[in-house]
C-alpha cells in the first residue's frame, strides 16, 4: 500500500457548503485508480483539515495525480490555501 496525506486549510464561514461539495465529489473519488480508503478530517474551529488517502501501490497513487488535482480545483472556491501533499510508501494497518 501506499498513502498520500494532503493539509489543507478551509473557510469556516462555509462549512456547510464544503459538506455538501464533499458529499458530492465522493463518487469522484471512489473512481480514482487503486484506492483503497479515503477520509477527509478538519477542525471547525479554525479550517485546518488533512486528506488521507490509500491506494493499492505507488503507481496507482500516481496515475491518480490528476484526477485528484481536478477534485481539488473544484473545491477552491473553499479554501483559503493551496493544498500540500505528501506521500508516503509504507503504509501499514494497526488494526488488521
């Protein structure tokens, strides 16, 4: 497995607009390649969130570099600051 954690900072003001946007960009993103579990997290307080995102491999994360940079510039209208990836290749599940 291999995970790409991604910050990001959100306008608080429209919280209830960026569930909605998430909600609808869900089928988006059980249609990019090899991915295994994805989970949005943020704090209402003050908008700082992260995406954790794992696919099947490296070159799947990869292949979904652009499908994913299209699922965030649908979302600019929300945050207050680019988002910043970071990848990681190994990955392990602490529950299985």
């Amino acid at each position: 497995m291999y995970a790409r954690i991604t910050t990001y900072k959100i306008d608080t003001s429209r919280e209830s607009e960026i569930l909605e946007m998430l909600d609808d960009i869900a089928s988006q993103i059980k249609a990019l390649p090899g991915i295994v579990v994805c989970y949005s997290s943020w704090r209402s307080g003050d908008g700082v969130g992260v995406i954790t995102a794992i696919y099947e491999s490296q070159t799947a994360a990869e292949a979904a570099v652009a499908p994913a940079q299209a699922i965030w510039g649908g979302l600019a209208g929300v945050m207050v600051a680019p988002p910043d990836a970071q990848d990681y290749e190994n990955v392990r599940d602490l529950l299985a």
